[in-house]
C-alpha cells in the first residue's frame, strides 16, 4: 500500500511536527541571530567578534534585545519550516525507495540532497515577508515588528514585504540542498559508527552539524539578503546583486560576504538541533499518542525512504 501525497495523518504528522520543532528552534537560537544580523548591517559598530557584540549590545540595549523580533521570527520558521519539512516529506512520499530494498541497505542517500533546492525555493516565498520584517526590526533601535510592517506598508505598500527576493531564493535552496542531504548523511553514518547511540543523541548532533553546513555553504547569499532587507528603500528585485557586488569590493570576499560567519554557525549547531530533535520528538509523540498508525499505514510508511518514519528523518 503506497501513501498518498495528501494522506491526512501524513500531513497533520508533518505540520504538528515542523510547528514543535519551530518553537524550539527559534527560541533557542535567537540570540546569536541578532549578534550574527548587527554584525553584518553595522560592521562599523561591531567590529569585534561574537563576545563582544554581545556584550555590546546587552550593555546598550539590555538582555530582552537579544529575543527582539523573536515573535515574527517564530510565526515565520513556523511558516517555513511547516512548508520546508511538509513539502520534503510529500517529495519523499512521491518518491519512495524501492520496496524491495532490503532493511540492512544503505538508504538512497543522493535524494535529499535533489529535493533540497524544490523544498528551499518553496519555503523562500513564505519565509520573505517575516525575514523582512525581523531584519528591520532588529537594526532600528526601539522598535517593534507591527509599527515596521506599518511603516513598510505606508512607504512602499505589500511588495515592501518581498524585498531582495533573488536573494532569499539563492540562500535557502543552497541551504536545504545541504540541511536534509547532510542530515541524511550524518544520521545514517553516526548509526553505522556507533550503534549503541540513543536516537535523540543521533537526531540532536546531525541536525546541529546539517545546520552548520547548510550556513556555511549560504551565508554568501545570507549577508547581503540581509543588508538588502534591513533598508526601507529596497526594491524587489534589483539590489540584491549590486549589493552583493559592492560589498565583495569594499570590505573583500572574506570580511565582507563571509562577515558574522562565527555567530551564524554557532547558532546553526544550537538552533538546527533544537530544530530537529523537536520534529523527530514531535513525530514520534504524534505516532504514539496523538495519531496512532494502522497496520495499513505502517507497512506503507517503510516503503518510504529514510528520514520519513517517526524513528528515522
């Protein structure tokens, strides 16, 4: 029995999962995402490294500025994250591995990484609007995301909310490609290592190290997306690559596009495990409690590749 794209447990599995995972995430990594945005828009105030921006900011603004925009930040990773990991498990619902494969195989591991950039242009349309939002909120003093989203909608109207799109589409189909194929690959290689490891230990370390990844290969795109988006002035499409460009030659490619690269990957580790230890707990619950399969349902489910049971994403 094969499991249809839209099979109602399947899709409130993966939406009340992602959702978990969310909150999780966010709050957990909010901090050093503030650190990681001041240091890319106002490298001429924070030209130290993690500590001392911190450090900066918290003598400035106080602690609560470390979680500001963190309520827009958590509706958009909702948002994101219930289409990121809702459209790679329908992709992967569409495309299952073979049924003849054997348990003791080694799973496909080439396909997360194909489904990546789909999943990552997706999730780009929904998550533009908050980025926007969170990206002004966060460098102008004494602000708040409901009188920016007024402020943008009275200067530049609804498309004010999709600025430096190019942008948000270049970092987040970089950054799925390698966030579910490096989780894939980290999760089947540390259950062939170490047998003997608890699932959530596996889930929390490969989710961490996939996240790192991820920004490592994005976080060009990242910095002027974020420059880009931090401005009322921008347009749509247009100024993502200029900005690109001009910051490549005024600051160089190393301090320039890689600028805030320690923050990003520190709360990549911090906020990607969250991130995945929450869904995977999240499915599991659902399995368990909230949802439980029939026997139909669970033949079906291992018919699907790795990663898409409550044990194994």
């Amino acid at each position: 029995m094969a499991i249809d794209v839209s099979d109602p447990r399947a899709v409130s599995r993966d939406v009340f999962s992602a959702v978990l995972g969310s909150l999780t995430c966010c709050y957990s990594g909010q901090p050093l995402d503030i650190i990681k945005v001041r240091m890319q828009t106002n490298a001429a105030q924070y030209t130290g490294g993690i500590y001392s921006s911190a450090l900066q900011i918290w003598r400035n603004e106080g602690l609560a500025a470390f979680w500001k925009g963190s309520v827009p930040t958590a509706m958009g990773m909702m948002n994101e994250n219930v289409v990121a990991f809702g459209i790679n498990e329908a992709l992967k619902r569409s495309f299952p591995d073979d049924p003849t494969t054997q348990a003791n195989q080694e799973p496909n591991l080439i396909k997360p990484f194909l489904l990546g950039p789909v999943t990552g242009c997706s999730a780009a349309l929904v998550l533009c609007p908050a980025e926007v939002v969170k990206a002004k909120t966060q460098v102008v003093y004494d602000s708040c995301p409901k009188s920016i989203a007024r402020q943008m909608m009275r200067q530049h109207g609804i498309k004010s909310f999709f600025c430096g799109l190019e942008g948000q589409f270049l970092r987040d189909g970089s950054f799925y490609t390698v966030f579910f194929g490096g989780y894939e690959v980290c999760k089947y290689t540390f259950s062939r290592l170490f047998p003997s490891m608890p699932d959530p230990l596996n889930f929390y370390i490969s989710g961490g190290l996939a996240g790192m990844a991820g920004w490592a290969v994005a976080i060009p795109f990242d910095v002027p997306k974020t420059v880009v988006q931090a401005k009322f002035e921008t347009r749509v499409f247009g100024d993502y690559f200029p900005t690109m460009l001009a910051i490549a030659k005024e600051r160089g490619v190393r301090k320039g596009l890689y600028r805030g690269l320690g923050p990003a990957l520190s709360r990549a580790f911090i906020a990607n495990s969250a991130l995945f230890l929450g869904v995977e707990s999240g499915k599991i619950y659902f399995d368990t409690v909230l949802w439980k399969e029939t026997a139909d349902h669970e033949h079906a489910m291992h018919l699907l590749p790795a990663g898409s049971t409550g044990s194994a994403t």
